[in-house]
C-alpha cells in the first residue's frame, strides 16, 4: 500500500490541483510505506515517525527490517534526511544495500534506545552520512534512482559564480558556489564542504586557491545534478 491508498480522508485525490502532497503529506499516511534502495530491493517499511519537539522537525523515520511475520523484526531509527520520496511510485528510497543494512544500528521493538543520546545520535547519522547538528528533510522526485553517495539531486536552479578575493601579497583565495535541488555528501540535503577548484553540483561548496595577486579573478560554472563532492 502506498501513502494514496492509506488516504482515509482524501487529501491527495486532488492533488493535481490543489490540496496537499507531495511537499506536505499526512503523517497517518506515511506510516506503512514500503522502502526500496536503487537496486529495488525492498528494505522494509515504516513504522513510525519521530519528532523533535522542540523545534517540530521531523527527526527519524522507524524503519522495520528483517523477520517475518514481524517475529524477528528490527527497528532502524532513519535520519529523515537520508531518505527519498519516489513521487511516481509512492515510496520511499535508502541508498544502503540490504545486506550492509542489517550491521546498521537498530534496536529490538521492545527495547528502544534513548534518542536524546548524542554518541546514539552520531553513531547513526555516521553510518547513514548525514548530519546530527543540522535539521533537513528528504529528497523528491520520481522514480529511485540513486549514485554512489546518495540520492541523486534535480538539476542545478542557476548559474555557478567563481572569483578570487583580492589579495596585497599573497594570491586570493577562491570560492566557487553552485546551487542544485539536491546532493550534498550523501546525495540528500546540500551545502556539504569539499575542496576543488570550482563548486561542486547539486549545492556543494567548493573552495580553491586564487589564481593572480591583488585582483579578482572571475570565473563561472554551471550547477549540475547533485549526489555528488568536489574533491
């Protein structure tokens, strides 16, 4: 079942038009999407969602791995920035791999972890690449194609600028930015740091060294699909 057949109220039969979804969704209808990876292997489904209630964000999604018949299941608490809404087949997408998935931190269904632990908290936003100091949300777009590093971002909304600082002495120092609709180190949020010559695609930040002494040094590049890092 997908989240338009988990619509007790109808909120989405007019979504072409007006009403909400998909940039505002029901949670009562999230609860019970399936989660696939890019290699269409069913990863489990959600089982709930986690707020953080002093600032209303939405923090983890439960995902249900393993077991059958829910004897042996495992629950895996799911940056909600990790994740990507498939909008055309009403699903959500992961970018970890079945098998790496069960050596992820997950905890029995009747033993939950305090979430409020920070050394909890770091040790799953490092194994899922996201950050626990910044709040984000999931990616959207159809289908669930993902690169190496995470979903992949739309296309790049505008046009990159590069220019060196002016310097007295010493060479400027030059910043390439570049905006896109998705990507950052994992693919799913934006604004990751890497170090190049010139921005990196989908809403990296690249920093390099200016090319002349004591003048600007102007340069232009073009924002690309994100999911990846300058290097």
């Amino acid at each position: 079942m997908s989240y338009l057949d988990r619509d007790k109220l109808g909120m989405y039969k007019d979504s072409a038009d007006a009403g909400p979804g998909p940039q505002l969704m029901g949670a009562d209808t999230l609860i019970g999407d399936s989660v696939v990876n890019g290699a269409e292997e069913n990863l489990g489904q959600i089982k709930d969602l986690m707020l953080n209630m002093n600032t209303g964000q939405v923090a983890y999604a439960v995902l249900a791995f393993g077991g059958f018949l829910h004897m042996g299941e495992k629950l895996f608490a799911v940056p909600w920035p990790a994740l990507h809404l498939d909008t055309v087949n009403k699903r959500f997408v992961l970018n970890v791999e079945k098998e790496r998935l069960k050596n992820a931190p997950g905890f029995n269904p009747d033993n939950w972890p305090n979430m409020n632990d920070i050394a909890w908290a770091n040790q799953v936003h490092t194994f899922y690449g996201t950050d626990a100091a910044r709040q984000g949300a999931p990616t959207m777009g159809p289908g669930s194609s993902v690169a190496t590093g995470g979903v992949i971002g739309g296309a790049g909304t505008g046009p990159g600028m590069g220019a060196g600082m002016a310097g007295s002495d010493t060479a400027g120092s030059g910043v390439g930015l570049s905006s896109g609709s998705g990507g950052s180190t994992t693919g799913t949020g934006g604004g990751a740091m890497g170090t190049g010559s010139e921005g990196g695609t989908g809403g990296n930040i690249g920093l390099g060294a200016g090319t002349s002494r004591g003048a600007s040094d102007l340069g232009s590049t073009t924002a690309g699909g994100g999911g990846s890092r300058t290097s």
